[in-house]
C-alpha cells in the first residue's frame, strides 16, 4: 500500500516572521539573496538613520549542502556574474574559457559538421563550469553577507491568506512510511514572509501549487521541457582539450524526437557529455537514459570515452517553452525567477545566466519593497518591468518561437529556425502556439510492436559496465540518498490509472522517463496476471520528469523530507 | 515569600540521572544573576538519600517529594505530585533537564497548572529585568531567545550538555533537606508501567556474521522467505536481504544489505534470487566466499560470484538444506 506525503495535519507549528524568503539555492536564489544584501549595505552605508536589517532574509535549499542539487551542462555565460560580482572570473571556480567548437549531425555510424557553427552555438568567451561547484562558491559568498541559507530545508506548502502569499511552510521531518510522527519527529516551520520569492528550479513544486491557485498559466503557451541526462567522464589525456565544445544532432534520434547532445572538455581530462531529449516524443517506451547509451556508441564518443572512466551520473529537466509560456512574476507577497519561470534560452540551451539576472531584478525589487514596506502587487509587479526591459527580454524574445517550431518534426523545426533567423524571431508568425509535451504521447496500439525506426532507444539499457550502463548503475555514480522510512514524494492521485489504464494504454512510461528507476510495475500478489505500480522514492534525483511527462498529468512530486537527494559533485 | 527557582532532579531506581547536575549548575547560574533563593527537589519514592546528595551542592533546600505511587515512574503521578507541591511553594521558576522522561511528564504538568514551558534550552540572558531563553531552531542553524509572557511559575527544560554537571558548585554546608509526604489520591494514576525495555538499536549485528543468506526479488513472495530462514539455520548464519525485500517490508530495514542497508565482508555470502545491482553488491563484495542462485545467467551478482548457480531457487534450496543437515549430522 502506497502512502504519499504530505504536511502533517492539526499539528502546532512554530511560527517564524521573515522579510524574506527565497525557496531554492541554486544560480537565481543564491543571485537574489547577494544582490539583495550588496544593496542593503550600500542604503546602510548612505542612510545611517533608517538602517535595513538583513537579519530577516533566508534562503531555503533542499539539499544537504549547497549546490548538491545542482546541475547543468554546463556553459556559462558570463553577462549577468560580471554584473553581479565584477572580476568574478578571478576567484569564481571556472573550468575553462570555451577555446574551439564544432556542430556535428551524427547518422548511425557517421557524422557530418556543419561548415560553420551557427551563431546560436558560438559559445566563445563562455565558460565550461561545474554548476554545482559553481553554485556552493556563491552559496559562501551569501553566507558571508550574513543571510541565513537553510541547507536541508524545503519549501512544502505555500501559506496563503485569500490572494496574497503570506509565508511557505517547511517539510515535517522524522515522518515514517505511514505519515506518522517518528521519535525524532519535527514539524515544518511556518516562515511568515513579508515576500516569497520562488528559485525552485524547474517545474518547482511551490511554483505549481501557486500557478494552479492563481491561473497564471492563462493565455500563455504551456510549458515544454526537456530531460537532460549527463554523464561525468575521466578520459586518458590528449582525446579533448579544457574548453573545447561539441554539440551533435541526429543520431540515436530520428526526425521524430527533439533532442541533442553536447561533450564538453573540462579540466584535467574530465569529459561532461549528456544529452537532452524534448518531452515532447511521440513514444512512451522512449527511454532518455538509454538514448544517451546509444549515443555513447557513436564512434565519435566512443573513441573519445575509450578506456575511460565514468564517474558521475545525474539528470535534469528543463524548460523550453520560451517567452510566450513565462507565467506572470510577481503578485502579491510573491515572484518567480529562473527555471521556475522558464528563463532559458532554447536555441542556446542556456539559462544559468538568466537565472542570475532575474535573480538580480528580483532582489533590486524586493529592495525597493522593503523600504517602501509594501509588499503587494503594485510593488512587486515592477519585477515584471524591471524583466522586460532588461536584455533577458532582449534574448528571449529572438528566440520566442524556436521550440514551437520543432512540434511537427526535426526538418519543418530547422526550416522554422532558419525563418526565424532573419526575421528577428518573428518567423511564420507572431507567436507560435505549443502543446504540452504529453500531449504528443502516442498510444501503444497506434505505435508499431517492434519500435520502427526508433527501435534502438526505447526501453531499458543493458549496458556493457565500460562505455556504457542500465540505469541501476548509472543512479548509484549520483550519489542519492533518501531517509527510506518515510512516505512516498511521489504523488500519484490515483494509482488504478496507473494499474487498469496507463498499462494497456501507454505502457507506464514513468517506467522509461524516469532516469532513477522510482517508478517499477510489479506482479500484484492480490491478483493473477496483474500488475500493480510500485515506487522506490528513495532512488528519485530531484528531475521532476515523472511531474511533467506523465501522460495523465496524475503525478504531483512533492519535496521529500530536506537533505534527501541526489550528491552531485563536479555536475 | 521571595522569589525562588526550583530545579527538579531525575533518579531511576535510586540514582541520580547525571544530566541533573548540569540542570542544578544553570540554576545556580541563574540565582547568582537574579538573587533569587535556589533550591531543588527529587520525587520518588525512599529518596531521602539522594537529597541528601543533592544537599551537599550550593542550594538553599532540598526537598524529598515522597509517596510510593511514585515508584515506579508514571507521567499521571508525577504530574500530580509536582502541580501539588509546586502550587504550595509557588516557585518563580521551574527547570528540569529535558530528558525524556521529563518530555513525558511537563506537557502534562505544565498545562494542569495553566502555564507555559520553554522547552529544550541550551542557554539564557538576561535582557534588563527580562529572563530569555535560548532554543535552537532549523536543526541548530539559528537560535531563539525566548521569554515568558504568562505568570509564574515558569517551566524551563535545558538540553543535555547545555551546561556542565562537573561544575556544580559544591555547599559550604549540607542544605537543609525536608522530607514532603504527598498524597496522590486512589484512581488518580492510570497508567500501569509495565517493564522496562531497551528498543535494540540494532537487533542484529550482520556486520558480525560469519554465513549470511541473503534473499532478493527472486523470492517472489513473503511466505517463501521461511526457506530462506530454513537454509540459515542449518547453516548457523543470518538472514539478510536486498532492498526491495525490505521496502516491502517482508524483512526488517535493519536486516538490508546495501548502499542504503548494512556493509557487510562475511566468510560466505549466498545470495539467493538478488541480481546484483551496484546498490547492492556495494554492500556485500567483501565477502570472502560469494554463492549465487539466480535464473538469469546475465545477472550481475554473477560477475563478482565464487560459484554461480543458474537455476531455479525453489528447486535448488530444499536439497541444499537437507544436504547442509546431512553434513552436520555426519559431523
């Protein structure tokens, strides 16, 4: 019997007044809390009579340790850390400057580079980095500012009073399987906050609860993602130099999936590769960790990874949807930055520099609210403003139709890039609609037995335990761990969907798109022949694919109790 | 009367629970800044020489709380005790080390007498006129100084370790010691302790077993595990299993294997029906003798085994067991 989580009824809570909260320590959060603290000290030291305290600021971060969760390609540019810390490149921990790129479009066993690299892919002056790393040096440069950051506490629920967000509540801790109190339980603290500022990452699970109460996904696009699995390799000296780039289309994909890879060359001989696939493929048995093992036999990998080591395993997802899905951002007692908005730009695959940037607005904002001492819409809309006549305005509306013009296949999605190029992004339209991406699951019995043309990526990997691995043993190279005693994360409102339908209709996808093997369809002891859904939450990496890819959009994943999660290091 | 703070020590079976001291060394911290007369009681049963003990300390007074319904410990005579004698003596503040114990017995106490508790303290200031209490918040991330609103007498627990039960100061004479009779009426206790018990920790100690048989997936279901169970037996060794067992609760957690479970280096490892993701065999590839019994030949436990079985456990166990009963008897 499958117990979910959840807040733990009629209990007290303690109760702790904030000015504010920021849910979630990676790149926007940890932006936020420092843009926030360097302009308090700089009104403190002009207004020595009406002082800001900083006393009152949190930042709440699920993981363990700061940066844990994160993870990224990853490439950063450099635009929004100049503005924020000037010569961070002096002390930031930096992989290396990206010195040579190539585009490749893979067929089975051959490739072909593009001549030139188009301009969307030039990432000259761009850093290759280790986001995590990157995100636990800035978590030290908020500590310094004296803010509190609150590593192994999530943001559970959202506290609010009619139309305003008053405060968030953190999880229960020493919860059993059961959702009884444990010996060493510890309620959720009730962080009453003058503003909540949302940093979750994507599809944060405080974002959702307040995009449904607030409908701020009317008249927009919805939200399209993708999945990126990443592997960390060591490779013998001499196959990639620090800051050399590569990026491949096609192969293992067909014309029918969007997706890519990249290969970036870090420092001493270590390799991030990964690979993103839209969720927005027509295939349930459509595994993405197995697309990137495939991947991985190209010979252009595989020469490149041969008698190497792989050392690191996570995933991710992201968002593409781009300008048109971007909810509203501020409201009353609360904004939304990053990934949790969608700030990523998907011709480029980045967003960590955006995630910095609204972080940045959003603190110039917060600032301006507490010295006004107002908090409602009318202040904090100015976050929405300050957005839109920033450059991340100016970046993503060139690129505000590119994803929706993948929709119909990979030829008519190059041929609308190409439109868009020159016409500022315009392309066939103003604005191209999209689908979510579940929307394009096709049902088992209008897809052939044997998987046509995408045959070689759907289902399980097997793995040769060298170049390439089943997912078990990818998992464990991520570090997860869960407290096991207590009860599932993973939301599921109603498993006879999962047991009865989903199995004749789409084949329990969960089972492929989820890169850590939670989700498991077992024999049902109750029953001959039957099978019933079975999870093992303890496994889950934080992606938050099974929330988006579910075809019956019946998965909610919640925060498990803090410090549960992935360990990535060098991610 | 002058303002008084009372410290209630804690015995079990006739001695004093250390933590006590460090609870009396605060409350002589906070008689020294305060000026108020500290004194202590103990409640038990024939606990007139344990106030004694407490009397040779620097206190005012010691009191004896004496019935027989307090022996053994129940939170309904406690509370009934205390609120007695603390409604009499009417002390400004009341502090107690925060064991469990006293977790089990103050909510009890405190709201019977209509009052607050500060509970699981590590420290206090004293703000002008204003007492503040110190207790952590966010797992020991930030601290709350905490001060009482309502009347006295105030209730203050303070965590293990906040102070130093070496540095209790010692009396320059034995305190005074008075024994108190208190009369807990009949019907008043309803609880009935029964023995006292020791949760194990851990029950069993895989990491010190020489043979453990070890089960996974491939048991298929609950009642199998009885031959599993069998097999160790004859064997002299322990039962052990993969996760997914134990998730299904069909073992203990405490008997899992793994990156999530227990490491164990055994003489001889069996593993029966368990394929050997790297989750598990982390937790058991020390083992000197690795036996495998799996029905697929490409199992990974296959990879690290010492002899590899491919076969059907069901048909492979039960003749094992009676060969390993043979061989035993023989010997």
């Amino acid at each position: 019997m499958l117990v979910f989580r959840k807040p733990l009824p009629n209990i007290e809570r303690p109760q702790m007044p904030a000015d504010v909260v920021i849910v979630g320590g990676g790149p926007a959060g940890m932006a936020c809390a420092l843009r926030l603290s360097q302009l308090i000290d700089q009104h403190n030291a002009n207004h020595p009579d009406s002082q800001l305290s900083k006393e009152n600021i949190y930042v709440l971060e699920k993981a363990r340790e700061m940066g844990q969760h994160c993870l990224s390609g990853a490439l950063l540019d450099p635009r929004s850390m100049r503005e924020l810390l000037p010569g961070f490149e002096k002390e930031a921990p930096l992989d290396a400057e990206v010195t040579k790129e190539a585009v490749y479009f893979l067929t089975e066993k051959s490739k072909f580079k593009f001549p030139i690299t188009p301009p969307p892919l030039r990432d000259h002056g761009n850093y290759v980095i280790s986001l995590n790393r990157f995100v636990k040096w800035l978590g030290g440069k908020v500590e310094e500012t004296g803010i509190t950051i609150f590593t192994g506490f999530a943001g559970s629920e959202l506290i609010l009073d009619d139309d305003r967000v008053t405060g968030v509540r953190t999880d229960d801790k020493g919860v059993d399987k059961h959702n009884q109190p444990k010996s060493n339980f510890e309620p959720g603290y009730d962080l009453q906050a003058k503003v909540v500022i949302l940093a979750e990452g994507t599809r944060g699970s405080l974002t959702k609860q307040l995009i449904a109460r607030f409908a701020l996904d009317r008249d927009r696009n919805p939200q399209t993602y993708g999945q990126g699995i990443k592997e960390l390799w060591e490779v013998p000296a001499g196959r990639i130099a620090p800051g050399e780039v590569i990026y491949t289309m096609g192969w293992p994909l067909t014309t029918k999936e969007y997706g890519g890879a990249w290969i970036y060359g870090g420092k001493d001989n270590v390799v991030s590769l990964g690979f993103v696939v839209g969720l927005d493929y027509p295939d349930p048995r459509l595994d993405p960790q197995r697309v990137l093992q495939e991947f991985k036999k190209h010979p252009l990998v595989a020469r490149l990874l041969e008698r190497g080591k792989m050392i690191r395993y996570g995933a991710k997802s992201l968002p593409y949807g781009g300008w048109w899905s971007i909810p509203p951002l501020a409201g009353n007692g609360w904004m939304i930055l990053g990934d949790s908005a969608g700030f990523l730009n998907s011709q480029r695959l980045k967003g960590i520099h955006l995630a910095i940037k609204s972080g940045m607005l959003a603190a110039e904002t917060a600032f301006e609210a507490l010295k006004k001492g107002d908090f409602s819409a009318a202040t904090l809309s100015d976050f929405q403003r300050r957005v839109e006549s920033s450059w991340i305005k100016d970046e993503l509306w060139k690129v505000r139709n590119f994803h929706q013009g993948f929709e119909h296949g990979f030829w008519r999605g190059m041929i609308n890039a190409g439109l868009q190029q020159f016409t500022g992004g315009r392309g066939l339209r103003a604005r191209y609609p999209s689908t979510a991406g579940y929307q394009h699951l096709k049902k088992l019995g209008e897809l052939p037995a044997d998987g046509g043309d995408e045959a070689h990526f759907l289902g399980p990997a097997k793995g040769d335990g060298k170049l390439t691995f089943d997912k078990l043993t990818d998992l464990y190279h991520s570090g997860t761990k869960h407290e096991e005693d207590q009860p599932a994360h993973l939301v599921i409102h109603d498993t006879d969907v999962c047991n009865t339908r989903c199995i004749k209709e789409f084949g329990n996808p969960c089972q492929n798109f989820c890169p850590a093997n939670v989700y498991e369809m077992v024999d049902d002891a109750t029953q001959p022949n039957a099978k019933r859904i079975s999870l093992n939450p303890s496994n889950c990496v934080h992606c938050k694919t099974c929330d988006i890819a579910d075809p019956y959009q019946i998965i909610t994943w919640v925060p498990p109790e803090g410090g549960g999660g992935p360990n990535y290091d060098g991610m | 009367m002058a303002d008084s703070i009372l410290v209630i020590v804690e015995q079990h079976e006739g001695k004093l629970n250390r933590v006590s001291w460090e609870t009396l060394t605060a409350g002589q911290a906070l008689a020294a800044e305060t000026g108020w007369t500290l004194e202590a009681a103990v409640a038990g049963s024939g606990v007139a020489s344990l106030a004694n003990e407490v009397a040779g300390k620097k206190v005012a007074k010691v009191y004896a709380l004496e019935s027989p319904k307090l022996e053994p410990y129940t939170p309904d005579a406690f509370a009934a005790a205390l609120k007695q004698f603390i409604a009499s003596k009417q002390p400004k503040l009341v502090l107690l080390p925060h064991t469990y114990q006293v977790r089990d017995f103050v909510p009890k106490l405190v709201t019977a007498m209509e009052r607050a508790a500060i509970s699981d303290c590590i420290g206090y200031k004293k703000d002008g006129n204003k007492l503040l209490f110190t207790r952590q918040m966010f797992q020991g991330k930030l601290a709350a100084d905490v001060a009482f609103t309502c009347d006295a007498p105030w209730f203050v627990t303070f965590q293990n370790g906040a102070f130093r039960g070496d540095k209790v100061e010692a009396g320059s004479a034995a305190a005074p010691v008075e024994t108190v009779n208190i009369e807990i009426a009949d019907g008043v206790v309803r609880n009935k302790p029964q023995e006292v018990f020791k949760e194990a920790k851990q029950a069993v100690d895989l990491t010190q077993a020489e043979i453990i048989v070890s089960v996974g997936r491939g048991i298929k279901e609950q009642k199998n595990i009885e031959l599993a169970k069998q097999l160790a037996e004859a064997l002299g060794g322990e039962l052990a299993a993969s996760r997914p067992i134990c998730d299904s609760g069909w073992l203990p957690m405490d008997r899992q294997i793994g990156s999530s479970g227990q490491t164990v280096a055994p003489k001889l490892y069996l593993a029966l029906g368990i394929s050997g993701a790297i989750q598990h065999i982390v937790g058991m590839k020390g083992a000197r003798t690795i036996i495998a019994i799996n029905k697929d030949s490409e199992a990974p436990i296959f990879e690290i085994a010492d002899y590899a079985v491919v076969g059907n456990l069901f048909d492979i166990v039960p003749p094992m067991i009676e060969e390993v009963k043979k061989a035993k008897a023989g010997a």
